[in-house]
C-alpha cells in the first residue's frame, strides 16, 4: 500500500512531511477563497455549510448559506422548526432528504441530555445523514479533531499525489489520516480540498502553480491526467410524467402535497402519473389528465389543452414532464391540496421542476393569451 514511508518513492516521505504540510498550509493561508463559511468554528454553522457542499457546486451554495442561517441562526431555531419550513428554505438546492436529515440531526442533537452539539468523529457519525466525509469535516474544523476529511477533490490529490489509478475509500482514509498536520486539522483538511477544486482539477490540472508538485508521483510519472479513474456511475431511469394541471377561470391551480417518503418528499406539486407508454397519442394524454381531475373531485369546464415539456434530472432519475391543464370549477380542498395563483410567493415548498410549469402559466397570463398550447402537440412524445 502506498503512502508516507521512509522507503516508498510515491509522495512525501515520513522525513519530507514536515516540509509538504507547511508548503501546502502556505499556500492555503495566501490564497484560499474567501467563503462565507471560512473560518466559522460554531459546529452548526460547519455542519450547514458542509451538508450544503454536499454534491452541490459552491457557487450554489453560496445563494443559500446565508439566507438559511437567517431563517434558523441556530441549532435549536432549525430544530423547533416545521418541515415544511425546512423544506422551503432548502427549495431549488435539490437532494432534499440532505434537508430532513439537517433538519432530524438538530432534534435529535437538541433532545440529547446535555443538548451538546457532539464534539467528536464517532458522536458525529451518529447523526442522521452525517457520513465519514461530514463528520470528518466538522470534527477536525470545529473541534481541532485529527481525523481525515475525504471529498471528491481530496480523492483526487491523493490519488495523483500517490500515483493510484484507482483508489479504495480505505487505502484513501488512512493515506489522509498520516498526512494530516497534527497542529492544525480543519485547516489541512479544508487545504487539500480547496487544492482540489482550484488547481489539481479533473481535466486541466494546473500542475506549475501546485505548492506540493514536487511530491506528486503522477505529475512525475506523466499520468496526472488519468488519475483517478473514473468512478462508474449508475446509469439513471429514464422515466415520462403526465402532470395534471387543475385551473380555474380566475387563474388559481391546485397541487398536492407528496408522501413522507420517498422523491421529492413533502413537498407540493401538481398531480401526476408515470407514464408506461411515452408514444401514446396526444388524445389519450388528454384523456388521462381528466380522469385523474375528476378522481380528485374536479368538474371539468373547458377543453383541455398541453403545455411544453419540462426535463430535470435526479441522481437516480431522468425525468421529463407533460403538463396538460385541465380548465375546472374549483373545488373544496382537504389535507394534502391547496390552490395557488402562479406568480404569487407561497410559504410551501415546490419542486424545480414544477416551478417551471407555474412561470409557463405566469407568462401565459401576463400575455393574455389561452394557456399553454405549443405550436405542435401530435402526441404524448
């Protein structure tokens, strides 16, 4: 196994890592972004921003961190918090489970005996959605803890810095636990990340301005450019929705809240159905739209008529979004169904997806115009 030695050629050696902590801590202390997070040692603060980074890009975070520590400044705000509070804060950052297990670690955190914020790695890997790479993070930055802290970026520094085409997470756990700089743990962790996403990049490693690439193994050995190799991702589903679209004369559209569990859980979107066969004519998705508006108790008033096509990709999901709207007198709500104007901010989350549709209508209205009807609609595809 490769890593720090006295006798291996690949990366620093055990007399070099004295010399490789500093040159790279120098670095990091002349040129590290300036971050909203940066420098933050309230463990709540870390927690947020590192649970935010998680497979989501800076530059978006950078839009949520602050506004969320306004609405829950503290881990006890976040705890006595509602749900569906939670969730609209979150709207338009995607993987929304990240939110409910945010919002469930501040709870559970809050109901321990002491109410203390857990202060070491193997506390903090008990949280609900808190894996090595956060607990790691939080420990070593919040509370001076010399455990690793292991990303994307971080993989791929070691893996070039040690010549491993493809690195095994435990190989990558113990390589960065024996370089870590004992003195200053959040700062080394949050080094070798910012190196990772500012210069040793995936494709265009900017190898002449790295403070460590006179230890990198594969700049030496001219592989720099296929280290690591790509990690296999599973292929998405593929899947159509049929979105039905209840309006009135007025404008007003109802949605529906979603179930606890599972995709985009909690949160409010307009009734929809899966669709076995993409390629079924437009006359059937019609047909379809009303009768799921008269299973809700719809009574349907006009003609019925489609909207463009919405695509948004999930992890797991490739999905693409048939709106039909479906002219209706509105009917009595109950729980779980609610009826908004489009253009008009609510206190309820909903999807990106689902958003797009209701600025569709928005524009529809402004222009005065029928809503909805693309120049061609010839089918369901």
């Amino acid at each position: 196994m490769k890593g720090p030695s006295d006798t291996s050629s690949a990366g620093p050696s055990r007399d070099e890592l004295g010399d490789f902590r500093a040159a790279l801590l120098r670095h990091y202390d002349r040129f590290r972004r300036d971050l909203p997070w940066r420098g933050e040692t309230d463990p709540y603060r870390i927690l947020v921003s590192e649970v935010m980074l998680q497979q989501t890009r800076v530059e978006t975070v950078l839009g949520y961190y602050e506004p969320w520590l306004e609405r829950f400044p503290t881990l006890e705000a976040l705890a006595l918090a509602d749900s569906t509070e939670v969730l609209k804060a979150w709207e338009g950052l995607g993987y929304y489970k990240r939110a409910k297990s945010l919002h469930s670690a501040a709870r559970l955190i809050r109901n321990l005996p002491d109410g203390r914020f857990p202060s070491k790695y193997v506390d903090l890997r008990q949280l609900p959605g808190v894996g090595q790479y956060t607990a790691g993070a939080v420990a070593s930055i919040g509370f001076g803890e010399s455990v690793p802290a292991v990303d994307g970026n971080v993989r791929r520094v070691l893996a070039r810095l040690f010549d491993e085409p493809n690195p095994a997470a435990r190989w990558l756990n113990h390589t960065a636990a024996g370089l870590i700089d004992r003195e200053r743990p959040g700062d080394w962790n949050q080094a070798l990340m910012e190196l990772g996403a500012t210069i040793c990049s995936p494709k265009g490693p900017e190898c002449e301005d790295c403070p460590i690439r006179r230890w990198c193994t594969a700049r030496a050995q001219g592989t720099e450019l296929l280290r690591p190799i790509g990690i296999r991702r599973v292929s998405a589903r593929k899947a159509v929705f049929l979105l039905v679209v209840l309006q009135t004369e007025e404008g007003s559209v109802m949605l529906v809240q979603r179930p606890s569990g599972g995709l985009l859980a909690g949160m409010w979107a307009f009734p929809e159905k899966e669709m076995t066969n993409p390629q079924e004519p437009a006359s059937a998705c019609r047909d379809a739209a009303i009768e799921i508006a008269i299973s809700l108790g719809a009574e349907v008033t006009g003609k019925v008529s489609a909207l463009a096509e919405v695509r948004h990709r999930f992890t797991h999901l490739q999905a693409r979004y048939r709106p039909w709207v479906v002219p209706v007198v509105k009917l009595v709500t109950g729980v779980g169904k609610v009826w908004m104007t489009p253009g008009v901010p609510v206190d309820f989350p909903i999807p990106i997806a689902q958003q797009k549709v209701l600025t569709a209508l928005t524009q529809d209205g402004q222009s005065g115009g029928t809503v909805g009807i693309p120049a061609r609609v010839s089918g369901c595809n």
